[in-house]
C-alpha cells in the first residue's frame, strides 16, 4: 500500500513538472523565428517586431529592467551600445531594447533609466509592462530582485534569429563589437 502511493505520489509529481514545462515558453534558437510582440516606448508609441525587421536587421537586447534598483552591468551595456550607435548602423542594423518589469511605476523607472544618456535617434527603447515580451521568450527571471535574463538577439529582415545570447547571471554581457560582425552575417543570409 505504501509503495503504491509513492508511486502515484511521484506520477502526479511528473505530470505536474510535465505540464509547466509545456506551459512555459521556449526561448527562440538560431535559425528560428522570433515571436511577434508590440509593446509601447515612453511616449507611448506602439512598437511591433515585425515593423522592424522589415526594414532592416534588428538587434533584440533585453535587459534586466526594474528589479528595485538600476542595474548598472545593463547600464554600462546600453553604454557600450550607445558609443557604437555608428557602427550599428553602418551595419544597418535598428537596436531595440526591453526594458521589462511590474506595470506599476515601470514608467517612471524606464525614464530614470535613460536619463542622461545620449539616445541615438534610431534605436528604439521599448516597456515589457508585467513581462508579456520576456515570458513569450522564455526570459522570466524568477527570483528575488529579478526580471528578466540579460539577452542579446540578432534578427534577420525576416525575423529570423541569427544569433542568441543568454546571460544567466548578471554578467557575460553582449559586447556592441561582436553584434556588429553577427549583424553583418544577418544581413548576409536574408
């Protein structure tokens, strides 16, 4: 009898693990297609995925958004980015940054965030209000003080991913150099 409910004890166990695994979404791969999303930069302008990988390459960088305090290893990332917003674009790739967190004040942290930073006109920063981005991509970052896993996508104009890069500690970040070889191979495979 004992043996018996263990046994059903660690089948219920296994669906269970089973079935939130299914749930839960994968994060895309090189050579698959990123998922669409829409989410709305600071003044409130609906931004879709698909808009921007029709007209050029897109560099897909997630960040670790509000996780009570401004991290500054995405600061110095977006930085890094920012003084390379030159070479980016000779590579004629369009940077899109996530900025994820709770709705609540997300808004009032996201400006904090850019503030006196010097914003090239074509990159885009975008909310993740309550994580709808970073859960469809499989970047939900559960765990005290946490958001999102930092993450680094190339996409191609079709919106295929020509490089991933997840960084599952605060470090290991995506340097600007080595997104502007992978965004030139991109560009090469469309």
């Amino acid at each position: 009898m004992r043996s018996t409910r263990a046994y059903q004890i660690t089948i219920a166990a296994l669906a269970i693990a089973f079935t939130l695994k299914m749930s839960a979404a994968d994060t895309p791969n090189s050579g698959e297609k990123a998922p669409e999303f829409a989410l709305k930069t600071l003044d409130q302008k609906s931004v879709r995925l698909s808009d921007l990988t029709s007209k050029s390459a897109v560099v897909l960088l997630v960040l670790r958004g509000w996780p009570g305090y401004q991290c500054p290893l995405c600061t110095a990332q977006v930085q890094d980015y920012i003084a390379s917003a030159e070479q980016l674009s000779k590579a004629k790739a369009r940077v899109a940054m996530v900025y994820p967190g709770p709705a609540d004040n997300l808004q009032a942290h996201a400006q904090e965030f850019i503030e006196n930073k010097q914003w090239p006109k074509d990159f885009v920063f975008v909310l993740d209000p309550d994580y709808t981005m970073v859960a469809a991509y499989g970047l939900r970052w559960e765990a005290p003080n946490e958001t999102a896993y930092p993450t680094t996508f190339v996409l191609d104009r079709k919106g295929i991913v020509r490089l991933a890069k997840i960084s599952h500690t605060h470090g290991d970040r995506t340097k600007a150099r080595d997104i502007v070889e992978a965004t030139g191979r991109a560009l090469d495979q469309r």
